[in-house]
C-alpha cells in the first residue's frame, strides 16, 4: 500500500542531512525503501512521472541517476537507460528540474560520476544541488582520499556525501569511512556492477554486521536487490535501508506505461518490507 500523495514539509531551515535522518527515522519498524531512478529516461517528463509514483508507493527516499556517458558502476540495463537519456538530450539542469520535483515529496539522494561535479566546481554543482532540493551526492568513483574539496563542498551547503563500501572493503578503512559518513552508508552487496541477482538474508548478515561495526549513520545495502523476498531479506539481515534499481529500470523501459509499470514493483517492495 502506498503513501498518501501529499508534499513533503520540511522543517525551517533544515539540512540534507536532517532529511535523510527524518526518512529513516520515520520508516518506523522496517527498513526505509530507496528505489532507483534514471533521470531523462525514458524523458525527463516520465522520469519525473516515475519518480513521483515512487513517492505515492512508499518509497521513503529517491537514489536520482545523473546520464552519464563512462558509468562504471552500472550494469547493462542502466547504463542504456542513461544512453538513451542523453541521446534524447538529458542535461544537468533538467535533472535538477526533476530533483526539484521529487524534493517536494520525499528526499533526493544524486547518484553521478566525479567528473560531472568537477565540470562545475564542487562548490557550484552542490550550491546548484541544494537549491533543487537535493539532500545526498553519491560518487562512487571518488577516492576516500580524494574527497577532501567534494566533502568541504557539500558540507557547506547542507548536502550528506554518502559513501560506498564493499565486502572487499578492509576494517581500518571502513573505520575511516564510517567515521567520515554523512546521511548513510551505501553498502555494494556483490563485487561487480548493478544487476538483478540471486541472493538472501545469509549473504547479506556477516556483510551489514561488519559494516555496522564502525557506522555512526544508517547503513543501506544495494547492488543486486529486486524482489520483495530480497528486499526483505536485506531487511532481516539487519539493512536500515534497501535501494533496488536494475528491475525498476528495466520495467519502465519494457512498458508503454513506465510510471504505473514501476509505481507497481514499488509497492510490492513496500509491501515485502512490512509484512
């Protein structure tokens, strides 16, 4: 079941970091739902149309896809969905239109490669962010080490730079992550790139556990997760937040009805983390 579709009122003056404690605070007894979504594919109108049936499915926060032409870490499935997008001529500033849409309902978490920030200065791609309502940046080609200027950036405009991890992530530098952590950890199941997989609650545990260790912030698990049963599955394993991307991209992309199309495994999703 969904959400009632109302807009989300944020309090005076708050953070990026304040909204994303407040969607996992409140997704009370479950773990908080991010599903993933492409933007400008298939077109920035329907990308936004997608992203609001998200909202009105239970979806707790939105992991916004910025088209991009290298993306190392996505799979076949969403790394055509941004192709396509750019060739239907997706641009940053439209993203931001739809991020701005999204903000009204429910937080808004980027999801880009290091050299779209660079292009505007870190300083300018945040201030732009924020302003369209954005409250995460995920960057899962900056090195720890190199996220000194990034980090300084969305710190002064009230963005969480979430970081990523991996079950091949050692412990002294998951320390140092978890203690540099703003919003949440993004935990990455498998090794590899996204994609739909055959996974359960025994692949997730010993991976949240360890992650869990040295976390201050939520820890939410990716990378792999498509159905209700996984979703729940993550959920038992002990994620504060489950993030699913492939399959919905895929649905939105096989349907002449891509918002419904998705909007529908949302609330299956939903319905898998609280029941």
């Amino acid at each position: 079941m969904g959400k009632p579709a109302r807009d989300r009122v944020p309090a005076v003056e708050t953070t990026g970091h304040d909204d994303i404690a407040t969607a996992f605070a409140t997704a009370t007894g479950r773990a908080a739902l991010m599903p993933y979504l492409m933007a400008g594919f298939p077109d920035m109108e329907t990308s936004l149309r997608i992203g609001l049936a998200y909202a009105d499915n239970g979806a707790d926060l939105v992991e916004l896809g910025v088209p991009y032409s290298d993306p190392l870490a996505d799979g076949p499935v969403i790394h055509a969905a941004g192709t396509a997008a750019l060739r239907a001529g997706a641009t940053f500033a439209g993203v931001l239109e739809v991020a701005a849409g999204l903000s009204r309902r429910l937080p808004v978490v980027l999801m880009c490669y290091v050299n779209i920030v660079l292009a505007r200065t870190p300083d300018g791609f945040c201030e732009a962010a924020r302003r369209a309502g954005v409250s995460g940046l995920i960057v899962p080609d900056l090195p720890l080490e190199e996220a000194g200027e990034i980090a300084a950036a969305c710190e002064a405009h009230g963005i969480a730079l979430v970081p990523l991890v991996a079950p091949t992530t050692p412990d002294d530098r998951l320390r140092e992550i978890g203690a540099r952590a703003r919003g949440f950890i993004y935990t990455v199941s498998v090794t590899g790139t996204t994609g739909e997989r055959t996974s359960g609650e025994d692949k997730y545990r010993a991976l949240l556990a360890r992650v869990k260790e040295h976390a201050d912030v939520p820890v939410a698990i990716g990378f792999g997760i498509s159905t209700p049963e996984q979703a729940a599955a993550a959920a038992g394993a002990g994620a504060d937040g489950v993030i699913v991307g492939t399959r919905l991209v895929r649905a939105a992309a096989e349907s002449d009805d891509p918002a419904a199309a998705a909007g529908e495994l949302v609330a299956g999703l939903h319905a898998g983390l609280i029941g």
